[in-house]
C-alpha cells in the first residue's frame, strides 16, 4: 500500500500561511429526503419546512448532494461523478460546477475554506495517523 506521509503546503505570494481550499457541505438550513429515485431538499426557515420552496435534484444531483454529507472540494465531487458515471473530467466538472452554483445561489449548500489537511476525511486522516506509528 503506498501512502504518502508527506503532503506539499503552497504559500502564496502576499499572504501567510498555508493556501486554503474552498469545500463544499451541505447547509444546515434545509432537510432532505430520497423518494423515488430523486432527492428532495426543503429550505427550513424559523423551524418550518419552507414548503414553496422544495428542490429535486436527478440521479447525478443526488449524487453529488449525497457526497456532500461532509465537506468536498470540488475535485473530491469531480472525481465522484467521474468514478459512478464513467464520463470525462470535462463533462464531470462541468455537471459538479454547474451543480455548485445553482446550489450555492439558492442557499442549499455553503463554502468553505479548509487547509487540504483538515479536508481530508476522517478515514484519510487515520490511515495517515495509523501509517506514521508503524
């Protein structure tokens, strides 16, 4: 098994400290729901589903949404696509960005910015921890 223990941090010229990658999650603010081979999602606001505002994503919107549950990168949600879909980079990127700004314009997921360390899951992270005791 070959695990890299070693990962480069890029500076930036003109700003401290390591360069932070926008992830994406899921909000907080709504709730969803798998029916019938779609996800619905409804924006809840004052403790109240928002019932005039109840969004369907297809199979691929799924998808993405689903991997969503904890924060991506955008090359995280590409490879994703790539890897149940089997399309190109091109045509994945262009579903996941797409996919990202109707999102994020409506409020249904949110951005973040994380180090490429602390965007690792959780399971990244303990193979890494495992492999450096050894």
């Amino acid at each position: 098994m070959d695990i890299t223990l070693l990962r480069k941090t890029e500076f930036v010229e003109g700003q401290c400290g390591p360069h932070l990658e926008p992830v994406y999650v899921r909000s907080q603010a709504v709730v969803s729901r798998r029916v019938a081979g779609e996800t619905l999602i409804v924006p809840v606001r004052g403790k109240v589903g928002d019932l005039a505002s109840i969004y369907s994503f297809n199979e691929s919107g799924s998808l993405i949404w689903q991997s969503m549950e904890s924060p991506k990168s955008v090359a995280q949600l590409i490879s994703a696509v790539q890897q149940e879909y089997a399309v190109s980079y091109e045509q994945a990127e262009r579903d996941v960005k797409q996919f990202l700004r109707d999102t994020l314009s409506v409020g249904l997921v949110e951005e973040r910015q994380e180090d490429s360390l602390a965007a690792l899951n959780f399971s990244e992270r303990e193979e890494m921890r495992s492999a450096g005791t050894q």
